[in-house]
C-alpha cells in the first residue's frame, strides 16, 4: 500500500509524475476545480463580509469521494496542483474537501514536469498561500456579483438572455471601439512614386534597383507634372552610406508571447494555443505555460548554451537574462521553455509538434548572438529636378539568432517592401532608367483585431492575468457580442500614371481593398449593450479601472491588501449605480429612424428585437401593427441605408405555384425557407431568398419532395392502449410517439421500416426502465417521486433533482419529508381532506366550499442547498 498520496488536477499530469515516483506514491487526479461558487445568487453572503458558499458539484462527488478514501490510507498527502492562483486554489479546495489535517498534508510546486524538479518540490514542501488563494477567492466573488448583479439589467433595458462581465465587457469594447474606428476613416490618397533602375552586378549580368521618392505626392496633377520633368532625365548615384546594425532576439514566450506569435505564424486561436501547450506541459515536454515572466533558470541557461555550442558553435552563443516589463510578473517563475533542450522533436499530433518547435526555437534564439547588418542608403539624382529617389538594402554579415528564428508581426502595411542586396554601386555612377510608377495609395483604417492583437493590447493595459485571455476571448464569441470571421474585400479604382521610354502614360485600373481574415467584429448586440454599459457603468467599461482592479488582486496575493475590505470598496457604489440604473435609465436598443417609405409613407427604422437586428416599417400615430425583416448577414445597425432596409420588406416573396400550391419564400426565426402549401423546406446557405428564381424554388422543391420526410409526414403505426403510435423525426433523430411521450428509435432500427410491434416494444422497454429507477411515488404530487440515479438515490420534483443525504432511507421517505428537502412547504392533507368534504356538501354550501378551495397556501420558501463546508477566511 502506498503510504504517500499525491494529487493533481489532471489525469494526463498524474500520468506522467507517476513515471517519476517510486511505488510508495500513488498519483490521483482532482479533474480540475472540486468546488466552486452556489449557482444560485446566494452563492455570496454580501452582508456576512461576502462570505462565500462552496458546492461541491453532483459529478465530482465520487471523486471526492474516492480521493478520500485513499487519503484515509496514507501517511501523507501532497497536493501538487499548478503552481498560480487557480492551481493554490485548487489544492485550497481539495485541503477542505477532503477534511486533511495540516500534520499530514504538504503542498509541493513544480514549474516542470521532471524528475528533478519533482524530487526537489518534495524535499521543499510548504503549506498553502492563503495569500494566492485570497486573490482568486476575490476575483471569483466579484466577477460573480457583476455578472449577477449586471445581467439582469441588460435583460430588462435591452434584451432577456444577456450577460455581462467585468473583464469580457470591457474587451468588446475595446473591439467596438475599434470597429467604429474603421468605420469613421475616410480614405485619403497620395501617390507614391518608385522607379526601376538598371545596372550591371560584378559578372557583367543586369540587375534592377527599386528606389522610392520619400515623400508622397497629394494630387494626380503634382504626379503627372513630376513624371514628365523625369521623361528624358538622366540619374546617377549622388550619395551612398553604408551603416553597421544589428538585431537581438526577443525574449522566451510568456502566455500572451506565445499566443500572438502562434496565432501569426501557425494560425492557431489563442484557445487552441493553450488546450495544446497544456498538453505538451503536462506530458512534459515545455515548462508552465502560464506566465507573464520571461526569466530564465540558471539550468535552463546551461542547458540552452549547451545546446547552441553543439549545434552552431561558440560565435553563436550568448547568454542573456531578460526583466520583464510588467511590475506584476513573478520573477521566481519562468518563461515558457523546453523542459530539456536536447530535445529537438517530440512524440505528439502534428500542432503539438508545431508549438513544441516553435517553443524550443524561440528559447534557444534568445541565448544566441546578435545578428550582425549592414546597411546600405543609395540616393539617386534625376538631372532636371531636385528630388531623390531612394534606395535601401541590407546584407546579413553574421546571422546569428536568425539562424534559427526570426519574430513575425502584425503589421499590416502592404506598402512595406522587404529590403535586399543591392549590387556594388560608385558615387557618380550613372543609372539606366526601365520604368517610373506614380501609384495611387489611400490611407488604411486602423486593424481590426486578431485573437492575437486582442491578447497584445489587453496586456498593455494591464486588463486579465496569463490565465485569462483564452477564456475572455471564448466567451465574447459564445455569447454572441463578438464574431471571428473572413470577408470579402470590395473592388475599388486607382490611378497609375507611368514612365517608360520617354512616354507618361495615366490609367485607371482596380484592386480588390478591405478583405479580413480571422479578425474579430463586434455584432450589433454587442454595440448596443457596449453603449448602455459605458453610458451607465462607465467605471466598470473604463481600461484604467479594471487594470487597477487587477493590481488590487496582485497586492492581496503579495499580502498587501486585505480581500474582504478591497471587494467592500469595490461593491458599494457598484450596487448603487445598479439600483440607480434600474430605476431611471431609459430602455436601449439601438434604434436608427433611416426615413419613409416612399410607397407607403411609413417610417422605416431598425433596432435590436427579440430575435437580433431588424428593420421595421410602422405609419405614425396609429395602431396598426408594425412590419418587420430580419437584417442580412453583414448589415449592421448604425451603417444600413433607408434603401437597403426597404429591401428587407421584399420578403415574403409570392413565387407562383407547383400542383395549385402557392410557393412562398421567406425567413423565419431559423433561417431562410421556401413554404409550398402548409410544407415548410429550409432554403440551402448557398441560396439568397432576395435573389433566387421561381425555377430554383421549384428545382428545390421537387427534388426534397422526392426523399421522404418524417418530419413533414410522420407515419401512423395505429392504436395502443387507446392513443396513435406515430413514427417521426426531431431534432435529435427518428423517435416513436405515444401520449405525449417520446422514444428514441435507436440506430440499428430504420425508421421508415419500423413496424408496430416493435415501435410498441420500444414503448415498454423504455417504461420497464424508468419503473426499475423508481423507488417510490407519492399520491399528492405525481411529479415527485424517489429515484434511484448515477450517483446514488435522489428527489425529482418537477425538473429538479435533488441528492438525499445518506443516513437517510429514501423507500421510508414520507411525503413531508421529501417536500421539505426538495425545500418545499407541503400543503396540509388535514386541508385537503376539508375540501373534499365540503365539495361533497349540499348545493346551497357550494360557494362556501369553492372559496375554502381557493384560500391561498402558505408562500413557501425556497432552501438555499448549504455548502459542504464553509470555509471562506
């Protein structure tokens, strides 16, 4: 028997710490968090010092359970969770859980997963920080009370279902802000002039130079002007400036390092980044891949110099120790690494080996030497003007660190050329001109961001912790605020005035501007709920706030603020912007009036409705019911013509008619449709409902007409037990049918082959199943009743499930004792049995005894289900 337990949060970790451990340590996982905050809005105890209430959740009973089972056996238990505040607060929890005894339990920190590191956490134990338990206990608390106490004004003000967040929140904005931005630019053009010129390189053999006017040009007029002065001119080099430089590498990755440099080069979303690096941590292959640090050990340095000397040589190490940036970052950690730099490749699916590569060459570029540059600035005089054409090139003297790995950007200017070797050029030397291109360019909007850039930024100001981006990122997308995707740019014209052979030639010509590819756009939901939460909360929406907020968790984790006080500050005149809100702000939706319909002299607005954007045609001051149309995919609120919403009204479209069956096309809550008759079809996504032909509809049509359709005709198997037995399809596959009931038709059965003996088998077997759970039923509600479930017995009332303690016997439970733990007030049988009496009265009492009937029952009161163990300190 093993008389060390140790725990991690995970099963792939626990694997592979058990390869380092002898047979006197047994490894168990926690799968994540055991506890966490009550769904409900008790979860705080606000007037109790916003004292928390842990759960333990109904799926991680058994592995409590069973973790204590085993803790109960050993002599001492290690809680080796990860080494931040999520991690501490794990151990913290499964301390708790479990009921350890301080003299038994060690808590032990690694920041990789070797055997030396290992070892030496077990011969470093200490207790947990209360400190870092702390400082995610108030972060929990208060993102919990915003998120409740905000959502369910966004669900009264603008739309139900909402929710917001006090770090998400405040990254839409940055993303709507940012939108309206790009919206507001209005391009302005200039011309940039370059030239083409011809010489010889050592060999005797042509080479062409590139070479720019530094400044661009305003007006067409100012570039044909130019471009004629040049027909005919000579050009020779009037200057040439050689300057040495050179380039250091950048530093080892952090979490957001990592993210961005992965989302440019391997096109990974800052999710799937960290869902890869985690596992490439916890199969020991890369340090801990959450951390703002970019320090390096003094092994990690070692190793690293080992490594370059083996493979490049000694010119090409140099050992380097990088600060960073940030006054919060934790030195003691350190950057993200190979765990052993030996180890070029490693065993894993192809994006783990991308990231692994990424990873070790990015740590071994940063021990290396500068690259060494020279850099070459040839101006170029034409004979009849006084402007320059310039040219640059840069040879590499020495690579160094760009042997290995050269840092992308997110720089979007297309302008940008890379610069090369120029041939070898004299002072006076005379240059033969090939063609000189005077090209319109127009100013850009600012990016729109990238997962990547999002994370970059959010960093900069100091809003979100390593451990937060990816799911802030998530989040904003899930709920709808934010959407990740590619658009088609838009075709526009250009002027092009050339020079070539003595002739100025000016032409107009067209390029394809503004495609986007993965960035991220704010929807029109996400605009309007940005407007209300900045026009109502704007110390909550403001960067400076949350990046305070931020560093008031870092001091409560480094014991310099006390929690309970910082979260008291925090939440007093939060609550009463709430309350004020609630009471006087006025509903939002984004509404635009964009004018009248010309036909029917109806206003014609948008805004957001219950279902998303539309637009809406109502005449004024009348009754009669408004119009409505969904807006396109691409349209938005604050930028849609009057024409284009009238546009919307074109649906429903009157198709005609197939077999004296109208055809009708239209959109509904789900999406695009064709009605024939009373039979709705789902209008395939390559399909425009605006735009399709009376011969498409009917091509559609006639062709979903031919496969038959379950759901459209479900079949009729004939009567059991009095009612119909019908076969149709649902959302979730085929099923059989019987009073209101329905019964999965499993995959091995074809539902258009199933017959009626078997449909009705399917009926009993499913029945037989759900008697053999049921421990027992009462007569006073029929939706109460004693299951037996996964996870031991439990009480379901109505859609509610709740556990029944264990020295409990659920078969003897009474009626009363069941309501009271489904916490519920039970109505009287003393009262009932009185109602029946006087029902059962002569004619002339009957009013007496409905009134008796009607007299309402106690209000009950809802039981807030107690935390295992209140623990908060």
């Amino acid at each position: 028997m093993a008389s060390n337990l140790v725990i991690v949060e995970s099963p792939a970790k626990a694997k592979t710490i058990e390869k380092f451990l002898g047979r006197d340590y047994k490894v168990m996982s926690s799968y994540g968090h055991v506890r966490d905050l009550a769904k409900n809005d008790k979860a705080v105890d606000i007037d109790n010092k916003f004292e928390p209430v842990y759960l333990i959740p109904e799926e991680k009973e058994k592995v409590i359970k069973d973790l204590k089972k085993e803790a109960g056996k050993a002599q001492v238990i290690w809680l080796a969770t990860d080494e931040d505040r999520e991690g501490e607060a794990i151990s913290w929890h499964l301390f708790d859980s479990l009921g350890l005894k301080k003299s038994k339990t060690r808590r032990i920190v690694f920041h990789e997963i070797t055997k030396t590191a290992i070892r030496e956490a077990i011969e470093n134990p200490r207790q947990i920080d209360m400190r870092l338990v702390e400082a995610q206990q108030a972060r929990r608390i208060l993102d919990r009370l915003v998120g409740f106490e905000l959502s369910p004004v966004l669900w009264k003000k603008i739309k139900p279902q909402l929710s917001a967040g006090r770090v998400q929140s405040v990254a839409v904005r940055l993303i709507v802000e940012r939108e309206r931005a790009v919206m507001a630019h209005e391009p302005h053009s200039s011309y940039r002039v370059v030239g083409s010129f011809l010489v010889q390189d050592e060999s005797g053999n042509p080479r062409f130079i590139r070479a720019e006017l530094p400044e661009r040009l305003k007006t067409l007029e100012e570039a044909e002007s130019l471009l004629r002065k040049l027909a005919g001119s000579a050009f020779k080099v009037s200057n040439l400036e050689t300057k040495p430089g050179k380039r250091t590498p950048s530093p080892p990755f952090t979490t957001s390092t990592l993210q961005q440099e992965a989302s440019r080069k391997l096109g990974f979303s800052v999710s799937q980044t960290m869902m890869v690096a985690q596992k490439l941590y916890e199969n020991g292959h890369i340090t801990y891949m959450r951390t703002d640090s970019v320090n390096l050990s003094k092994f990690a340095l070692k190793a690293a110099q080992d490594e370059i000397h083996k493979n490049f040589g000694e010119a090409y190490a140099k050992t380097r120790q990088y600060k960073t940036k940030s006054a919060s970052a934790q030195e003691a950690h350190e950057a993200i690494r190979p765990t052993y730099f030996e180890k070029q490749l490693v065993k894993g699916d192809n994006r783990e080996q991308k990231l692994y590569d990424l990873i070790w060459k990015r740590a071994i570029a940063s021990q290396m030497s500068d690259a060494r540059l020279e850099k070459t600035i040839v101006t170029i005089q034409p004979e009849k003007v006084e402007t320059a054409f310039i040219a640059t090139g840069e040879v590499i003297k020495f690579d160094g660190f760009l042997k290995v790995y050269l840092e992308s950007t997110d720089d979007e200017d297309t302008d940008k050329e890379a610069e090369g070797l120029l041939p070898p050029l004299a002072v006076d030397q005379s240059l033969e001109l090939d063609i000189i291109e005077a090209r319109e360019r127009f100013t850009y909007p600012p990016p729109r961001f990238t997962e990547a850039s999002l994370v970059k930024k959010l960093e900069e100001l100091g809003i979100g912790r390593p451990s937060t981006y990816a799911p802030t990122i998530s989040t904003i997308q899930k709920r709808g605020y934010v959407v990740k995707e590619e658009r088609e740019g838009h075709e526009r014209e250009y002027r092009l005035i050339t020079l070539k052979e003595g002739k100025v030639v000016s032409d107009v010509k067209t390029e394809i501007t503004g495609a986007e590819r993965n960035k991220l756009f704010p929807t029109d939901i996400g605009m309007v709920v940005t407007d209300f939460l900045v026009q109502n909360f704007s110390d909550i929406l403001d960067y400076n706030f949350t990046a305070t907020v931020e560093k008031e968790f870092d001091d409560i984790a480094e014991g310099n603020m006390q929690w309970r006080s910082m979260l008291a500050d925090f939440y007093k005149p939060f609550h009463k912007k709430i309350v004020i809100t609630e009471e006087t702000s006025e509903r939002a939706s984004g509404e635009r009036i964009l004018g009248k319909d010309p036909k029917s002299d109806k206003t014609v607005s948008v805004r957001i409705g219950r279902y998303g954007p539309m637009a809406q045609k109502k005449q004024d001051d009348s009754d009669e019911k408004p119009t409505y149309a969904k807006l396109r995919p691409g349209q938005r609120l604050e930028t849609i013509t009057l024409e284009e919403a009238l546009d919307l009204f074109k649906l429903p479209r009157d198709m005609g008619a197939l077999e004296e069956q109208e055809l009708v096309v239209s959109i509904g809550r789900y999406g695009p449709y064709i009605r024939h008759g009373e039979v709705f079809y789902s209008l395939p996504k390559e399909e425009d409902p605006y735009e399709i032909t009376v011969q498409r509809v009917t091509e559609i049509v006639t062709e979903a007409r031919k496969t038959p359709d379950l759901m459209r005709n479900p079949r009729k198997l004939g009567a059991f037990e009095e009612e119909e037995v019908i076969v149709s399809r649902g959302r979730f596959g085929p099923y059989v049918k019987h009073k209101g009931a329905f019964y999965s038709i499993p995959k091995s059965e074809d539902p258009f082959e199933i017959g009626y003996d078997k449909a009705v088998e399917l009926i009993q077997t499913k029945r037989d199943a759900a008697n053999a759970k049921v421990i027992k039923r009462f007569d006073e509600r029929k939706d109460l009743q004693v299951l037996k479930g996964k996870f031991g017995p439990y009480i379901k009332l109505g859609r509610k499930n709740i556990k029944i303690p264990s020295e409990t016997d659920p078969a003897k439970l009474t009626f009363e004792q069941a309501m009271e733990l489904a916490g519920r007030k039970p109505v009287k049988k003393a009262a009932k049995k009185a109602v029946k009496k006087k029902a059962a009265k002569k004619a002339a009492k009957k009013k007496v005894a409905k009134k008796a009937a009607k007299k309402p029952a106690a209000k009950t009161k809802t039981a807030v289900k107690p935390a295992t163990k209140k623990t908060g300190k």
